[in-house]
C-alpha cells in the first residue's frame, strides 16, 4: 500500500517543492525590501479607497493578527489586513492590501472563475483530506472503485487550484491597475510592487503543481504506473 509520505512520493513532488521553497524566498525578501520603500497610503487608506472608487463600500476592512494573513471573505464582505499591513505606509502594505481588494472587485462585480472558486471550496477542502484516506482504503481492500471515488475526491482540490490560480492573477493585474489609476503608488515604486505580486503568485503556482503531482502520483497506481508495495 503506498503512504502519503513514502520516499518515492517525495521524489515524485521534488519539483513543486522546490518551487514552493524558491516562491516563500521570495516573497519573504521581497517583501521586506518593498516594506522599506514609503508609501503616502497605508495598507487600509489604500484598499479603502480602492473599493470605495469601485463603489463597493459595503466592504468592510479589518485588522487581523498575523502576517501576510490578508485575505478576503466574500461571504460576510470583509477584507482582513494583517498587522503589518493594515496600518503601514509602504510598497509592500499597499500592493498586498490593493490585491485583497482586488478579490473583493471581483466579487462586486461578479467575476465567473471567482464565483466558480468560491463554488468549489468546499467540496475542495473535503477532498484534500478525506480523498486520499478513501484511496488508501479502497487500494488496500483491492476495491477499486472506493479507490478511485478517492481519486476522484482529491481531485476536486485540484480542479479547486486551477480555478484558483487566474483568480489570483486576476486580483493582482487588477491591483496593479487601481494602485496605478488612482495615483495611489507613483509608476517609480511599481517595480517594488510587482515584485511582491509576482513572488506571491509564484507560490499558488506551486500549491497547484504539488496538488497536480500529488493525484498523478496515486492515480498512477491504479493505472498500472507503479509497483510499489503490491
């Protein structure tokens, strides 16, 4: 029976591990030296005012402990910045509070793939824990189908991911933009913007090649692609 964490797995997922490995790198120096640049607009000022020019001022911005813990929820309308976001004035402040907003704009305004993801995730968090323990018991009863209804479970994390991905993208060209309309970031520090959106990006690249790799891997054993442990 394969393990999740057998050698042959890790090796299997080796890339996308590096790359998640280069992505935090990334975003952890490019950050810090985006942190150093000022910004006239603090992270909260910024998305305010992104949202509020949109005309989606039900959305309400909060503080939330942590770092890098921004996110948006779209069920209850709020934007959470972390500590080192929410009330600081700098590059990197702004650019990851404008692509919060970025989300939030995509919820006002009904972006599909946004509407999709939010759809999936659900069934999406189902899958990425109980559909490889249904694989695991299906293989080793040599049942077959409960193998591959595990399959086909952790599949939908994947399906998840790939959704995931140009929404992403799509929040962050769509911060780039406001940051750059409003006059909110001089064309001077996009350089040190970017860069926090790019390595940003870069990770959720890596989540959705670790996933990828990950259901090639199992499926691979139903298929016939491996001997090992039978």
């Amino acid at each position: 029976m394969p393990m999740y964490f057998d050698p042959m797995y890790m090796l299997f997922i080796a890339p996308a591990l590096l790359l998640a490995l280069w992505a935090q790198w990334r975003v952890r120096t490019s950050f810090a030296a985006a942190a150093k640049e000022f910004a006239p607009l603090s992270g909260a000022a910024a998305a305010r005012l992104i949202l509020d020019s949109a005309g989606a001022t039900n959305v309400v911005i909060e503080q939330v402990a942590g770092q890098l813990t921004d996110h948006y929820d779209p069920r209850t309308k709020v934007l959470r910045l972390s500590e080192n976001v929410y009330s600081v004035h700098s590059l990197a402040a702004v650019g990851i509070a404008a692509h919060e907003a970025g989300h939030a704009l995509q919820d006002a305004q009904g972006y599909s793939l946004m509407a999709i993801r939010n759809a999936a995730v659900g069934v999406a968090n189902i899958g990425s824990g109980f559909g490889l323990f249904v694989f695991m018991i299906g293989f080793a009863m040599a049942l077959q189908p409960i193998a591959w209804l595990g399959i086909i479970l952790f599949g939908a994390t994947v399906f998840f991911q790939l959704v995931n991905l140009p929404v992403e993208i799509d929040a962050s060209n769509r911060a780039k933009a406001q940051l750059v309309g409003l006059g909110i970031v001089p064309a001077t520090g996009m350089p040190a913007v970017n860069s926090v959106l790019h390595a940003a990006a870069w990770t959720y690249v890596a989540g959705t090649l670790q996933s990828i790799l990950t259901l090639l891997y199992y499926a691979s054993y139903l298929t016939g692609g491996s001997d090992s442990d039978r």
